[in-house]
C-alpha cells in the first residue's frame, strides 16, 4: 500500500487549486480554492461538494464528491477555443448515458445517449438555429432504426428506418 496515499498542492496557472492528501491519486482529504484564496469546498475521507476548473479556469465538473471520484454533478468539456462543447451528468459514480453537444458558437446540436463513446439510443438533432434536424434511433454512432428527419424550416421530410446511417425505404420519403 505504500505509495497510494500522499499529501500534496495542486496548482493551476500558479493558483493553489487543493491543498491536502491524496488516495490512489485522487483528492481525499483537504481544501479546494478559488482565484481569491478562499475555501470552495472541503473534501473529508473523499467526501464532499466540489467545483473543479480547467486552465482556462472554467468549470469542469460541479457535484459531490465521494470515496475521492466524481459521484454526483455535471461534467463540461470544452474546445481548444473555451466554448462549451460536451456536457454529461454523473449519477451515484457513473458517467450518465445522457450527452449533450454544442457547436463552435455554443448552440446545441444534439441530445442523446452515449455507450461505450459512441451515440446509441434515443436521440435528437438540431439545426444551429435550435429547430429539430433529426429525431430517432443511433447504434454504433450512425442512425439506425426508426427516425424522423426535418428540413431547415421545420417540415418533415422522412419518417421511416434507417440503417448504418442511411434512410432504408425510398417509400417513406414525405413530400
């Protein structure tokens, strides 16, 4: 066992981030700061409410702690240029199935489930300017099983299968 748990400062654009002890490399006892020095949450035996920051000083995560991982909260990804670019919930340790993606100007352009990094599951699709794209079934990160596509003004123009990505029935096509 010797060698998994460790004292230690974290720092992050010389900013003491967490001060204390480390578990397997995990915060597990001690304080996390913000840009001012002052104590944002405090972790007990790897318990407790954290906010964690990237570089850019943006928050990464924001739930509870337990057992020194992440266990309940929302976890952000961002892009090279610090727009919002995945978001995730974590439910009792697990990362959710449940995703949401942003394009470069922070417009949402799907919601759906994830397994295994890829889209599988019910989802939707969305035009940058917020109206549905695309509603239906992913396996494998392509479409596949029943879906509804729509076009840029809203119209629906397919409702059928899809399969590997591609519509299945030339006969569904709406006009």
């Amino acid at each position: 066992m010797y060698g998994h748990k460790r004292k230690g400062k974290e720092f992050v654009n010389k900013r003491l981030e967490f001060e204390g002890e480390y578990l397997y490399d995990r915060k597990y006892n001690g304080k996390g700061y913000d840009d001012y020095g002052t104590i944002i949450y405090e972790l007990i035996n790897g318990k407790g409410k954290v906010k964690e920051y990237n570089n850019e000083e943006k928050i990464i995560f924001e739930g509870e702690y337990l057992n020194g991982k992440r266990w309940n909260g929302k976890e952000n990804k961002y892009s090279s240029l610090g727009k919002l670019s995945y978001e995730c919930e974590y439910l009792n340790g697990e990362r959710m199935r449940k995703i949401k993606e942003f394009d470069s100007n922070g417009n949402l352009i799907f919601e759906g489930e994830v397994s295994d990094g890829k889209k599988n599951g019910k989802a939707k699709e969305y035009f940058w300017t917020g109206d549905l794209k695309f509603e239906g079934e992913y396996i494998n990160g392509l479409r596949n099983g029943k879906g509804k596509e729509y076009d840029f003004l809203g119209k629906l123009i397919y409702k059928g299968e899809y399969l590997n990505g591609k519509r299945k029935k030339k006969d569904c096509l709406i006009f």
